[in-house]
C-alpha cells in the first residue's frame, strides 16, 4: 500500500525534508522507481519504504555517537552556565538601562505633544481675535453708510436735488 512522504516522515519520527535529503543524498536509490505523483501529493511504494526505512536505521548507530557526543557537552554546558548567568545578567541591565531610556523619551514627547497643544489654542484665539478687530470695521462702515442715507433737513430743494446725468457723453 503506498503512502505519502508525509505519512512516512510521521512513521519514522522524522521531517520531510530529511527523507528528502536522504533520497537525494544516496545515490543508489532511484526515487522514480519508487514513487507515482498525483497531483502535488508523492505517494511512495512498499519496495520504497523498505529503501528509506534502511537508510534510517543505519542512522541509529550514528544516533548513538551523537547521544554520547550530547553527554560530553552537556559537561561542558555546566562550566558555560555560569558564563551564561552572567550575560543574563548583563542583558537584563541593559535592558533596564534602555527602558529607562524609553521612558525619559516617551515623557519627552508627551511634554512636546502639550507644548503643541497650548500653541494650537494660542494661535486659534490669535485667529479669532483677529476676525473680530476685521469685522469691526465693516460694521462700523455700515453704521455710518446708514447715517448718510438719514434725511437732512432740507434747506434748499434746488441744491440737495443732483441733476441728472445722461447715459450719453459725446457732448462733453
């Protein structure tokens, strides 16, 4: 029964990617031999199975060098962690140093956000002080406008009448 890589990546505690670097890096297998395509999905035959299961299990003795090899590091590890609890220990001061920082900046702006705030209110009280000393005027024009259209006490009618004027001038 065939299965996907995905399947057998599962079976074998393993990644596809690893079965595919293994196909790829042995030379002997012939994955075309092994495999149908159906869509996007690869779907290995048993035959193939049995090839890339072999070529796990002797990864096990390779397994076990590593584990040793894990052993000695782990040793090693002991004498690091000290080293290691120092850079911690650095790293959190800095990282103290720079929240600190962050904070004088945060307030920095926030003084500058009230600063630009104030100035803001300024300038619209500036802007309305201003329409109010423009529009004065024009009501004062108006005031007077309506003063000069108040009748005058009529002293001579000949002279408060303006002649008419004519639409034509080529007598002039």
């Amino acid at each position: 029964m065939p299965k996907t890589i995905r399947e057998l990546a599962d079976e074998l505690g393993v990644s596809k990617q690893a079965i595919w670097q293994k196909i790829k890096r042995d030379a002997s297998i012939d994955l075309r031999q092994f495999t149908s395509t159906k869509g996007n999905t690869v779907y290995v035959d048993v035959d193939g199975q049995k090839a890339i299961k072999a070529m796990f299990s002797n990864d096990s003795s390779t397994r076990y060098r590593q584990q040793k090899d894990d052993v000695d590091d782990n040793k090693k590890d002991a004498v690091d962690g000290q080293d290691e609890v120092k850079f911690l220990r650095n790293l959190v001061s800095e990282i103290q140093s720079e929240k600190k920082e962050l904070h004088k900046l945060l307030d920095q702006q926030q003084r500058l956000a009230l600063q630009d705030k104030r100035l803001l209110e300024e300038y619209k009280a500036e802007i309305k002080d201003l329409k109010a000393l423009t529009m004065a005027p024009h009501d004062d024009g108006k005031k007077e406008v309506m003063a000069q259209n108040q009748p005058e006490p009529e002293t001579d009618t000949a002279k408060s009448q303006p002649k008419p004027k004519k639409w034509w001038r080529f007598g002039k």
